[in-house]
C-alpha cells in the first residue's frame, strides 16, 4: 500500500492451517487504516474463507504493517508471507 504525507496505510497478511495441518489459507488486505481496522477485516476474511470450505483453523496468523506517513513524504507499506517446503 503506498500513500501521500499524512496518511495512515497498512497492509496485512492473516493465515492459518486446517486442524490436521495438510494445507493451509491465506488472507490479505491493505489500504488508509490502522492495524485494528486491518486486524478486523483479515479475521473476517479467513473466517469466511475457511467457512465456505468447510474447515476448522488450527489458529489464525497476523502480519500487519502500519505507517503515518510523515509531512513532505511518500510512503510505502509491504507485508509478506514465504512458504518454505522442508
């Protein structure tokens, strides 16, 4: 998410496993909110998503970036999630 001198930006990634933990959901949002705002629209997000396909979540998982973006700046936001298979 990127913004002009004096917004607020964020951009969040949720996610979680099934309970058997074979496959897991992911989640994103960004845009000009702080991080409640985000934390509330990635949990309604993976809810819904994990609903509709019929499975319980093992837990839900946050990274959430927040900035103001100071006077006479730009700004940018990124929040990333990496699979690694072992």
């Amino acid at each position: 998410m990127d913004g002009e001198e004096g917004t607020t930006i964020g951009a969040g990634i949720a996610w979680g496993f099934e309970t058997e933990m074979r496959y897991g959901i992911v989640a994103e949002a960004h845009g000009y909110m702080d991080q409640k705002a985000l934390k509330e629209i990635l949990e309604w997000k993976i809810r819904e998503m994990a609903k509709i396909r019929k499975i319980r979540l093992n837990g839900i998982n946050y990274k959430i970036e927040v900035m103001r973006v100071p006077m006479d700046q730009y700004g940018c936001v990124i929040a990333s999630l990496v699979y690694l298979m072992e």
